[in-house]
C-alpha cells in the first residue's frame, strides 16, 4: 500500500490541474461564457488524464519494484487488443475535443445580421474613439483621458474595429474577447453583455510609445440607463 509520503506530491499536483479552471477569467458575455466552458472541458480532460497516468505509473512503481536482482515481474511480449486500446483511446479524445472547439468557435464567433447596437471602434496612437452612428453619438478618448462608453445589458452589440495608424488590438479582459484593429482592413466581434459593472479595456498589441496607456472602460448598464446616457450624449452633457 502506497504510504501517505509517497501519495502527497500526487495529490498537490491533481489539486493544482483541477483548480486551474477556476484560474480562468470569469467571463461577463454570453460569448466569453461559451469560451469559459470549453476552457474547464480541457482542464478537466487534462487533470483526469494527468491523475491516471500518473497514478498508475506511480502504482507500478511501487507494486513492481524489484526487492533484488533476481525477482524480474513477468514479462509480456505483445498484447493486441490493449495496444489498440491505448491507440483509440487518445485518438477518440482528439477528436472530441476538436469537435467541441469547433462548435464553441462558431458559437463565439457568429454576428448577427441585425445587432441591437452597432459601435465603430477606432484606433489611433494613444487612444480610442467610439461611435455610435445611429444614435449620433460619439464617445473618445486619450492616453490622459481614457473614454468611458456605455452599453446595455441583454442586447447584441456589435464592435466593428479599425485603425487610423498603425496596428492596435482591442481587448477587454472579462468579455474574453480581443480582436485587431488594422487600418484598411475592418474586423468585427458580437457580444451580448450578461452583467452590469464597468469593465476596463486595453490595447493588447504594441503600438508605440504610450502603447501601456492606450486604456479606456465599457460601461454596462440595464437599457433604460443606457438610454438616459445617450439622451445625456445628445445634450452635450457627457464626455462624448
């Protein structure tokens, strides 16, 4: 019987595979959400592969181990059925989980052919400049001024992103979404926000000097709030 000495370093290290999932950002979209679930389905894969082979490499070890030279376990030369057994079984995993990455990258990357909000987002060196063009209202930003735009919960919002300059990447952390922005080539993400809060965003690609500062905050509000604030932009009595 394995003692508890022996057992503990296996145990620590199946913790650590397990907790990673919860190492993850908890996403606020629906999409990032989708993201979340496929990223516990790899760890959980992982750490159970992880605690069996390590598990039983550690019990051949110890139920095998020679007590001197002479004592040599029983040796098999071939076994055909358990070496298909070894091939199929790695191969079925593969399989499944390209399959549900597939599924998971269709369902985040999916747009929607009428979003309930449309925001063009555009880069420049240092900052960012949001337009809501149906609704006239445009919100910007710089590097000492970092723009704060508002957005409803429930709805489908889509970010259409392009550049001014050079490359710059927009990504907000807990929608665990990030996407380019290149000049001359658009690029666009939907997301339907799940939780209010205010969620800081950052370039994620080098774009120069004040790159680190290159910041700004989504807002997530419920839509009667996100209505007041447009009606407030209109006015001219925000920052937009």
């Amino acid at each position: 019987m394995p003692s508890a000495a022996t057992l503990r370093p296996l145990g620590i290290a199946a913790f650590a595979c397990l907790a990673g999932g919860g190492c993850a950002p908890q996403a606020v979209t629906e999409q990032g959400r989708r993201i979340n679930g496929l990223y516990d389905i790899f760890s959980v894969t992982a750490a159970v592969i992880f605690v069996i082979v390590v598990g039983l490499i550690t019990w051949s070890l110890l139920r095998y181990r020679s007590k001197s030279e002479e004592e040599i376990p029983a040796q098999t030369r071939d076994n055909v059925p358990l070496e298909l057994l070894w091939f199929a079984i790695p191969q079925i995993i593969v399989v499944a989980l390209f399959a549900i990455t597939v599924s998971a990258q269709e369902d985040v990357g999916a747009q929607s052919s009428a979003p309930n909000v449309e925001v063009r987002v555009e880069g420049f060196q240092w900052g960012w400049r949001f337009t809501l063009e149906s609704e006239s209202v445009t919100v910007s930003g710089t590097s000492d001024a970092p723009p704060k735009l508002v957005l409803p919960v429930g709805r489908t919002i889509a970010f259409s992103m392009t550049s001014n300059d050079v490359n710059h990447s927009f990504y907000v952390p807990k929608f665990l979404m990030k996407r380019d922005a290149i000049p001359g080539e658009p690029n666009r993400f939907d997301v339907t926000i799940e939780e209010p809060g205010t969620y800081p965003g950052v370039c994620a690609e080098f774009c120069g000097l004040l790159h680190e500062t290159m910041n700004f905050n989504i807002q997530a509000v419920q839509p009667a709030a996100y209505e007041a604030w447009l009606n407030e932009q209109r006015a001219g009595n925000g920052n937009g």
